[in-house]
C-alpha cells in the first residue's frame, strides 16, 4: 500500500468548515488549471462518469453534483481557498466533511479504472450513510 | 505504466515509493519533453566522452538539489498549499519561454554587447570552467517545470511522503535520481557507445558545428511546445 497519509496533497488533512454548503448534497469538485494533461483529463472524466453510473437517481435530483473549475478563474479562487485547494485536485465535499481523491485518481483513472470506481463508489456510500 | 501503478500499489518501503515515482514522472509527456532537451545539451560536448557521461551525473544532480531544497523549504513549514500551488501554476509558464531564450543565444541569434558581458560569453566557451556548470544549472531549472500530471505526482504524493517520515529527506534525492535516469543512460550510450564505433566519433567532430545548431532548434522546438501547453 502506498502510503497516502489521509488527505494528502493539495489540501490540508484538516476538516474545514465550508459555511453555505448545503449538508444533504455531494458535491464533487475538479480543480485545475488552464494547461492540462491526458491524465488529468482522465481522472476528470472518469469521477465524473462514475458518479453518474453509480448514483443515477442522486445525480438526477441533484443530491451529487460534479463541477470542474479552472483555478486561474478568478471567481473560482473564493471556493478553492475555502476548500484549501491551490493545485489540482478532486474532491468529494459534504457539509463540513471533506475528501481528497486526487492521488487515487492519478494513480488508477488511467491504467485501473475499475479500481477507481471502487474507490469513489466507498467515499461516496460512506458520506451518503453519514 | 500499469506496471509501475501495481509496484507502486505494493510498494511499502518508502524509497521504492519514491523511485517508482520519478520513474513515472520520468517518462511522463512533459518532464520528458526536458529530459530529451537535457539529452541533447550535455552531448553537444561530444568530443570530450567522460564529460558527456559527467554532465547526465551533474544534470540529475541539479535536478536532485531542487527536490530536495523545495521539500526542505516545506518541511521547515512554508505553507504546502501556497509554495505547491505556485510552482504548478507557473513553472510550465516559465520554462517555454526560458528554453526559447536560451535557444537563441546557442544560435548567435542574441547578441548582448553589455561592457563586461564579453568577457562572461568568452568566459562560457571556455567549456573547462563552465561546462560543468551549466550541465547543474539546466538540472536546477528543467525540474522546476512542474507540469500537471508531475505537480501531483511530486507535491501530493512524495513530498507528503518526505516531510511526515522523520528520515524522509532522502527520498527527493532518489525521485530525483529516478526522474533523471533516462538522461543518464542516454549520456552513457552517447558516450561511450555511440562515440566508440568506428568513425562515427571523427564524422561527429567534423559535425559539431551543425550539431549544436541542431541543439539550439531542439531548445526552441521543445520551447514552443511548452508555451503551446501552457498558454493556448
């Protein structure tokens, strides 16, 4: 296993309070900059899909929302500093809880996606129980 | 690459952690973009085989010292989220430009008749000084080019690494020796393989002159391409 440290990375581990999240709702988030790569397009696409495949009702009544913003956009600046995002980075946000998936998506969008699904698919049930 | 996905996804002894991961970031797109650049830099001293084989070693060195002093600077308590933001931001920004520029002044394109700056650009063709340097110097700043898919793989995954394990600050070191084995190996074939087949060596020589103009098309292509990525 590789050590992932909890929320590596990008963000803090810390479980920040997001004020004027709506509690019942997941919302997922992409964070990147203007310069993309296959990789990172991937991993973009692949959360997004698999959101939408695992949980087609949520998704359709709103409950699990999936955005990508582009960091070098002013207005989204406010959410990623909130979020504490300063790089790219995807994550799974719920009230105050928080959960960074970007090395899990780097690791396997590409080469296992089978396990990345797994992996949003646990995250995902997990914050839906709580 | 699966390949390495599933050693890393077993990996548990950090420094295999940490190789695995320059080796990914080694033969991803874009740092591979400035490995061939580096490539043909330190072969452009062709008639001298040591020297070649030397500045691959010096060019993972320069390479090795800026992991190593950014996740100092992260471990001694710069906010990760700011200093890493930054680099992935721009590096890819300054680095297009940068080969562009450096490009030109190896065509003689960029002259700078600054009182002394003679004296600098003389002092740089004699190679015995500054050959070694600039083999370091490209290291330092070829591997602050931190594209996207590298920015993760180093400031989300080895840096976490490095500074939460009390003996980590190895671990940049064996990234960086890792992201610069290509370079290394080719040095070694242009070095000691190539450059020992039969007439190839003398053929080369004769060549030089065209070589390095060959080098400075190479800084301004990968240049372009960098700027393209970046900025389009």
């Amino acid at each position: 296993m590789i050590p992932f440290l909890g929320c590596t990375g990008q963000t803090t581990s810390k479980e920040t309070a997001t004020a004027d999240i709506n509690s019942d709702k997941i919302e997922a988030y992409y964070f990147h900059f203007t310069a993309r790569c296959t990789t990172c397009r991937t991993v973009e696409a692949k959360a997004k899909e698999d959101l939408e495949s695992l949980y087609p009702d949520q998704v359709k009544q709103g409950l699990i929302t999936f955005q990508s913003l582009n960091l070098e956009e002013a207005p989204n600046k406010t959410l990623a500093d909130k979020l504490g995002v300063s790089g790219q980075a995807l994550l799974l946000v719920k009230g105050n809880q928080k959960i960074n998936l970007t090395n899990e998506g780097f690791m396997y969008a590409v080469s296992k996606p089978e396990k990345f699904k797994e992996i949003i698919k646990e995250k995902v049930d997990g914050l839906l129980i709580r | 690459m699966e390949f390495l996905t599933d050693l890393l996804d077993n990996s548990t002894m950090p420094w295999l952690t940490a190789l695995l991961l320059g080796l990914m970031t080694a033969i991803s797109p874009c740092p591979l973009a400035t490995n061939i650049t580096a490539v043909g830099f330190i072969s452009r001293d062709i008639e001298n085989r040591n020297r070649v084989f030397i500045n691959g070693l010096l060019y993972t060195l320069g390479r090795a010292i800026t992991y190593t002093v950014i996740a100092l600077v992260i471990y001694f308590g710069a906010d990760q989220l700011k200093f890493g933001g930054f680099f992935q931001r721009y590096g890819e920004k300054i680095i297009g430009p940068l080969l562009i520029i450096i490009g030109l002044f190896m065509f003689d394109l960029v002259r700078i008749n600054f009182p002394g700056f003679n004296k600098l650009t003389s002092r740089m063709q004699e190679k015995k000084r500054w050959g070694y340097l600039d083999a370091l110097l490209l290291g330092l700043v070829f591997a602050l080019a931190f594209c996207p898919y590298s920015g993760v793989l180093y400031f989300g995954m080895l840096v976490p690494l490095t500074v939460t394990s009390s003996s980590g600050l190895y671990l940049p070191i064996v990234y960086a020796i890792a992201t610069g084995i290509p370079v290394i190996i080719f040095a070694w074939i242009i070095a000691y393989t190539i450059s020992s087949i039969g007439g190839v060596y003398k053929k080369l020589k004769t060549f030089e002159h065209w070589f390095r103009r060959i080098i400075a098309v190479l800084f301004i292509g990968v240049g372009i391409y960098y700027i393209i990525r970046a900025y389009m």
